[in-house]
C-alpha cells in the first residue's frame, strides 16, 4: 500500500474478459490500485497445467498461471480480487466452476488475501456484494452506492461501445489505459463473414486461440462475435424442443445469438465457427444442439477444440479448408442465381 491505495491483483484470465471495465471501475471508485497480470504466454501456460489438476479445462488452468504469475511478481500485492460468479440473472447460473473459484485459490501457494466479492442475484442483490466489498477495503455503504452506480454506467457504455462494433481486444486496451472509447479505423471488408461462437475467454485470449480472428481475416474472412450483438436478440429464452431451457448463463447467449441467425438474420452470415475448450461440457453439450440446427438450414459449421497442446500447422490447415468450402459455395450460389435470373428475362421476352 505505498500510496496510501489497497494493491490489488486481477488475473487476467476468464471473466476478465467479460467484466473487466465494471471491476476496474468498480475498485478504483473505492480507492483500490489495479494490478493486472500480462497477456497470457507459454510460461504462464505451463506453470496453470502444473498447478491444475489433469481433468480441468484450460481456461481454469490458464486462470491458476495468472495467479500464480501475479503472487511471484507482485509480492506487494494487498489483496487479490477472484470474484465468485453463481448466477447474474434469475434463470440461469454460471458454470460449477465459476462457483467454486475462490475456493480453489485459495489453496495455492502464498496467495495474499482474497476479496469476497459474491454475484448470486438469486439469493441478493449484487449491491449488497458491493457493499460487503467496499467494507473489506474500508469504504462506507454510501460510498459504495456510488461507487456500484459509476461502475454500472460506465460497464453500459462500454457494453453501447461494443454494439457499435468496436472488437473486445481493442475495447478492453481503452479500458486498461483509461482512454476514451473511439473506434479503430475501419479495416477492408472480405467477402466472408463467420459469427465466431465461444466464451470471450476463449475468443479473446489470442494466446490460447493461437490468434484466430486473425488467422481468419488473413484467409480473406471477417467475424462477429456476440459482444458486437444487439441487445434484442438476448431478450427472449431459448427453449429446445419446446419444453428444453438453457440454465449456463453464457451458453444461452450462445443459442439466442444462434436463433437469430438461423431466422431474421440468416443471410448476414456465411457460416458459424465455435471455439471449444477441451473438456469443457456446457460448451460441448450445445455444440451439438447447434450442430444439428445448421445441418437443418444448410448453413456451413465448424467446431475447434482447443487445449494446451493445440497446433498452429493443424489449426491453420483447418481454416483455410473451412474458409475455402464456404467460399465455393458462396460463389456456387451466386453463379446459380444469376442463371435464375438470365432464364427468367429470357421468358420474358
Ligand atoms: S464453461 Fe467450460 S470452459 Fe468455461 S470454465 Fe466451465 S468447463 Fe471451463
């Protein structure tokens, strides 16, 4: 604490990706210093599998080597912020394994102390977890009222940025140097686009993904990803079979996005390409309910698994088979179109 400011440590890993710019806003609104762990390399990698038992998704794993990382590196360290995610709408929770997290860090080597910092919106509101947390960094309830309603604000913007179709990575940077939220330049459009499925942390930890997105674009094809979404497609529950509904918080997300493109929006896409993690069942359990909706519409559809043992050759080879079959069968459709077209003004005259 040299100036005075709690120090706290966020992994930079899991729902990093997803909540980063509430939490930062959040614990510097009650006077914290935000200390975050680098972008995951093969060192941290490593030393995740070392401390991750064998049956654990590498996300998980991933997350213990940040941890790890910022306990050598910052022993300074006051606190470590490893929130514990059980449910952040009334219908559905996250994965176990958000649930458990705090639990299971806690036992690993010369962890300094956690903040508790529970969102179970089933059981309370999450400004009562605000004010529990405001209270460990000794911050009264008004001030973390306030502090809940700048977070709130500001993780909307960021969530009005998105939609407006700034890419996650680039969003998040802003966040990280506090800058203002301006678009990137506009880059050449290809004449291909994917909707790319997956939790951000496997999206967006280009470590791990072995940078897909730009594997993908130097194939000549583009993606979306939910976060750039409208908001109304995540209004209204999936329900399978009419009777089936969705309890993940994020694989929900993943088949409101996916109704969308099979009905209103199913010409905005040329295919769907969903980034898994091994061992990963939410993940694997929905891949094949979407799987089956896509051989239903014909639409093109691709499933990477991904692990610490992931290969550039393999992957690479992957996409450009997958890009390339679209690509045909783009222009297939195209060609025979255009003879639809000829043969109708022919019989016209
Ligand atoms: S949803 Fe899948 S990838 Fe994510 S933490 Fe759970 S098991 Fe791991």
């Amino acid at each position: 604490m040299s100036n005075g400011k709690p120090k706290v440590g966020i992994p930079r890993a899991l729902h990093f990706y997803r909540y980063f710019p509430f939490w930062k806003k959040l614990l510097e609104e009650l006077g914290a210093e935000i200390v975050l762990s680098p972008p995951t390399n093969k060192r941290i990698v490593e030393e995740g599998v070392q401390h991750g038992f064998g049956e654990l998704c590498i996300p998980v794993k991933i997350y213990y080597g940040h941890v790890m990382k910022l306990i050598r590196e910052h022993p300074e360290l006051d606190y470590l912020f490893v929130p514990r995610y059980v449910s952040e709408k009334k219908e559905s929770y996250f994965c176990p394994k958000f649930l458990s997290l705090p639990d299971v860090i806690k036992i690993l080597p010369n962890v300094p102390k956690l903040l508790n910092f529970e969102v179970n919106v089933k059981e309370f509101p999450i400004a009562t977890s605000v004010i529990s947390l405001a209270r460990q960094l000794g911050k009264s309830q008004a001030r973390a009222l306030e502090a809940y309603r700048e977070a709130k604000a500001y993780f909307d913007e960021y969530h009005s940025f998105l939609r407006a179709g700034a890419p996650v990575l680039h969003a998040l940077r802003l966040v990280e140097r506090n800058l203002p939220f301006t678009l990137p330049k506009k880059k050449k459009e290809h004449d291909i686009k994917f909707l790319l499925l997956g939790h951000a942390y496997n999206l967006f930890d280009t470590y791990i993904n072995l940078n897909f997105q730009r594997k993908l674009r130097d194939e000549g094809a583009d993606s979306l990803t939910i976060e750039n979404l409208p908001e109304s497609i995540f209004k209204v529950p999936v329900i399978v079979n009419k009777k089936l509904r969705n309890y993940w918080v994020h694989e929900e997300e993943i088949m409101q996005a996916i109704r969308y493109y099979l009905t209103k929006g199913r010409k905005e896409i040329d295919g769907v390409i969903f980034l898994i993690s091994f061992a990963c069942g939410p993940d694997s359990l929905i891949s094949e309910l979407i799987m089956r909706d896509m051989k239903v519409v014909g639409l093109p559809f691709l499933e990477i698994i991904m692990d610490e043992h992931s290969g550039e050759a393999g992957l690479l080879t992957r996409i450009q088979s997958f890009v390339e079959m679209v690509r045909r069968k783009k222009n297939q459709m195209k060609l025979m179109s255009l003879a639809k077209q000829r043969a109708k003004k022919s019989e016209l005259f």
